[in-house]
C-alpha cells in the first residue's frame, strides 16, 4: 500500500509541474528508470531518494505518502 501511495503521488507532483521523467530524474539526481519504477510501485525507493524526489518537486517527504 505504502508504494502505491508514493508511487500515486510523485507521479501526480510530477504531473502538476509538467515534467516528464527525466527531468524529474535529472533534478532528483537519479535515472529515469528509477522514477518509472517508483511510479509503477516495481520496488521500494531508498529514503534519501525519496528526500531527493520530494526536493525536486518542491514538496514536504510526507505529502509524498498521503492518501
């Protein structure tokens, strides 16, 4: 559940700032693989990547695991 949730929101963050993966990958310091297995729930994202996702789009961690 925890992974469908970060998985919803970062996609849904990325969204409202128009970026597509790789720009949000660029800016997060990771690959866009990365970011397209977190936001298809493939695997659990480290927490200082979650922090760097969370940094990139300007968004407090823990609104990256609301409902």
């Amino acid at each position: 559940m925890i992974l469908k949730l970060l998985a919803k929101n970062v996609r849904y963050y990325r969204m409202k700032k128009n970026w597509p993966q790789e720009k949000l990958a660029e800016k997060a310091n990771c690959s866009r693989n990365n970011i397209s297995d977190i936001e298809n729930a493939k695997y659990p994202a480290t927490l200082i990547k979650v922090e760097n996702i969370a940094n990139a789009l300007g968004v407090d961690v823990y609104k990256l695991f609301l409902p």
